[in-house]
C-alpha cells in the first residue's frame, strides 16, 4: 500500500548544484510517497474528515428520533409503524439513502445545497390514538426528546473522558478524534432538537402548534404541508434560518461546560 502526504501549494522544483549529473531514471516506488497538490484538495480532505465523522452521527441521531416517534405512537395505541417494523433501533429502518446520507454528504463537501437532511417519516394514524390531541402532541415531541436524552448521553460520555485524564487526554490523535466525535454527538442532536421545533409543516413543532391554532386557522395551516420541502430550502438559502447555528452553539457550550465539570 503506498501512502500520500498530502501538502498544501504549489509544487517547488529541485534545485541541484551545477555540474551534478540528474538520472532521468525512474526510482522505484517508496513505501511512503511526499507529493505537491494544490490547496483546494487539501480542504477537501478536511471535508472529507468532517463527513466521516459526522454522517455516523447524523444516522445515529435521526435513527432514534424516529423510533422515538414509532415507540411512542404505539404506545398511544397507533400500531401503524409497529406493523412496518418501525419500533427499532436498527438504522436500516429509519436512514432514508437520499435525505439522511445524499444530501448531508453533499452540502458537507460543497454541492452548492445548504445542510438538509431527513430520514423516513414515520406513519401515525391519528384515528387509532387514544386520546388525539394528546396523543398527537406526545408522538410529535417523542422525536426530540430521544434526541435529547442522546445527548445527555455523549455529555456523560464526554464527561468520562474529561474524568479519565484530567485535561490531559487530549494529546494524540486518537484522544482528539474521540472528543470531537463525543462533541459532534451533543451539537448534531441539539441541532435536530432546534430544527425540528421549529413551527414550519412538516416538521414536528408545526404539528404541535397546529394544536394550539384557532379552529378556523388549522386546516390553512396543515395544507402548508405539501409546501414544506420547498419553504424549508428558500428559509436556508435566503439565511433566514442562520439564527440556529449560533443557537446551537451556545446550547453545545452549556453541556461541554457540564461535561468539563469532571475536570
């Protein structure tokens, strides 16, 4: 296997004292190879790594988002997504190819798209549900919770980790790969929570608004359904959804400062 170092620039060309005889002689082929690429391939490896981390993540989080959706519905008396086989942590179930690993991989290396993303919905039949109202509110914040309880989870985890070494287990590169997946995990699920309650149909605080609306309001309302891929990515592309970055940041900084509580 021949390894590359990958090094930013421009390739300089080797200078030799004058009157030194070059072989134009291929040299056989090192074991490590030192090549000259251009800077841009440099970003996109940095891409490259982004994705790799934070795809895993991203399926992770939409996978338990959804079976909280299916488990919760089922417990609700809606059996619709049980009988599909949806009240499952496997990830084959819930990971849509297109929204949960085309469109993040794409807009993460620069396809010219915003960060969109989304898994299979789950189906629930309003009708079958004990109490509607209720029942449909507690299906619609099912998803977010589960997310939330994730992320407690990569907090206590992150919170080990900062336990384990005192500070110092940040040298390395294993140790650094290990705190930005445990931080990726707490921003990547807070990101889900804050996207997913936003009041805009489809999404699942638009279902619990919906609830809420006066009675001659709703039925307006949910047919902005059929709309909502489409106001969604003019929000994103105008920047008016910007807002939700700095958000998230913040939040993430709250249980990383719970997490270094360990220290």
């Amino acid at each position: 296997m021949v390894f590359a170092e990958i090094i930013p620039g421009k390739r300089k060309p080797k200078r030799y004292p004058q009157g030194t005889r070059v072989s134009t002689r291929t040299p056989p082929r090192p074991s490590l190879t030192r090549v000259w690429v251009p800077a841009s391939l440099g970003v996109m490896a940095d891409k490259i790594n982004i994705l790799l981390l934070y795809l895993p993540l991203l399926c992770l989080a939409f996978t338990v988002h959804e079976f909280g959706h299916a488990w919760v519905a089922l417990k609700q008396g809606d059996d619709t997504a049980a009988r599909l086989g949806r009240v499952t942590l496997d990830p084959r179930s819930h990971i849509d190819p297109i929204g949960s690993l085309l469109f993040p991989a794409l807009a993460t290396l620069g396809g010219g798209i915003p960060l969109l993303g989304w898994a299979k919905p789950v189906p629930v039949d309003v009708r079958k549900l004990r109490n509607y109202r209720t029942g449909d509110i507690l299906v619609s914040l099912a998803g977010v919770f589960m997310n939330f309880l994730l992320a407690i989870v990569f907090t206590i985890a992150l919170a080990v980790f900062f336990a384990a070494g005192g500070g110092v287990v940040y040298d390395g590169p294993t140790a650094t790969t290990l705190f930005q997946f445990l931080r990726g995990g707490i921003m990547v699920n807070l990101g889900l929570i804050v996207f997913n309650l936003l009041p805009i149909p489809p999404l699942d605080g638009s279902k619990v608004l919906y609830h809420y609306l006066p009675a001659g309001a709703r039925e307006s309302y949910r047919q902005l359904d059929q709309y909502g891929f489409l106001i969604l990515m003019g929000l994103l592309f105008t920047g008016l959804l910007d807002f939700i970055r700095p958000l998230v940041y913040g939040m993430s900084d709250f249980f990383l400062a719970v997490a270094a509580l360990a220290l």
